[in-house]
C-alpha cells in the first residue's frame, strides 16, 4: 500500500510543478515547446513509478508445479488427439481409395502406435466388409497395400457371425 502511495505522490508533485513552469514561460513559440516537453515529463513521470509498482507484485503462488503438471497433462492429451485425428483421416484416406475402386467397406478401424523416435505408424488396419463383397478381399488387399504400406486385415460378415479371410 506504501508503493501505491509514494506513486500517487510523485505524480501529483511532477503535475504541480509542471503546472507552476507552463505558467512562468511566456506565450510565443517557446510556450508550444516548452508544453510538449512537460507533457513528455508527466507522461514519464506517470510510467515510471507505475512501472516499479508492477515490478514490486509478487505474489507468493506456487506455479512451477502446477505448470509442470499441466503441461505433462497436455502433452499426453495433444499425443492422443493427434493420434486419433491421423486415424481418422486415414480411415477417410482408405474410404476413398476404395470407393474410387468401385468397392464399399462396411467399417474401416485403423490402429496407429508411436515408436521411441515420436513416429507414428500404422500398426493395424481391420476392413470390415459384407458377404457380397468377399469376391473383392484381394482386390481390397491390394488397394490399401499399395497405398498404405500396411497389408490390411479383411473381415467378412456371414449371418450376424464375422470370418476373418487372411491372405
């Protein structure tokens, strides 16, 4: 409360005293540049121990840690968020790549890892697919190897049971 006080003073005292000077000169041109160079002294008068009273507050909040937590936190949040918009939009990827094909995926499930190096990579890619659309397993293969890298797992649904077709 000192600090606000003692700034609140020499702001009043810079004022008067800039007030007795502007009444002291005579009018004219010097009385223009006499002006602007009190109004430059109170604005620096103003900031000056404004400045100091902000640098004075500290307060005593243990952040550091709270900080440290929080950002481990979000790390591991943004990880997970990038990982599950990659599959996302790798599922579109292969959407598109079969439909551009002619062949239709009931389901498309990717499974993306990171390694020691902070890769993401492709670790499993699960294609569901209706009866009718067996015939089209190697075609489908095929597709999502050649664009992928990765050989997919086929998945054909038979009467509300599931058989896997591996090639």
């Amino acid at each position: 409360m000192d600090s606000l006080k003692t700034c609140a003073t020499i702001i009043c005292i810079c004022c008067v005293a800039c007030s007795i000077v502007s009444l002291i000169i005579p009018t004219g041109r010097m009385k223009k540049t006499v002006s602007l160079v009190l109004g430059l002294f109170l604005i620096c008068s103003a900031i000056i121990p404004i400045k100091g009273l902000v640098d004075s507050f500290n307060p005593d909040i243990e952040i550091e840690n709270s900080l440290e937590i929080e950002t481990k936190y979000n790390e591991e949040d943004y990880q997970k968020a990038v990982l599950k918009q990659t599959a996302d939009n790798l599922v579109k990827v292969a959407d598109n790549l079969l439909k551009n094909e002619g062949v239709t995926a009931s389901n498309i499930k990717i499974s993306l890892k990171v390694n020691e190096e902070n890769s993401i990579y492709i670790n499993r890619i699960i294609i569901y697919i209706t009866k009718i659309d067996k015939e089209n397993a190697d075609k489908i293969k095929e597709i999502i190897f050649k664009n992928m890298s990765k050989e997919p797992e086929i998945i054909v649904y038979e009467n509300q049971q599931n058989q896997v077709v591996t090639g």
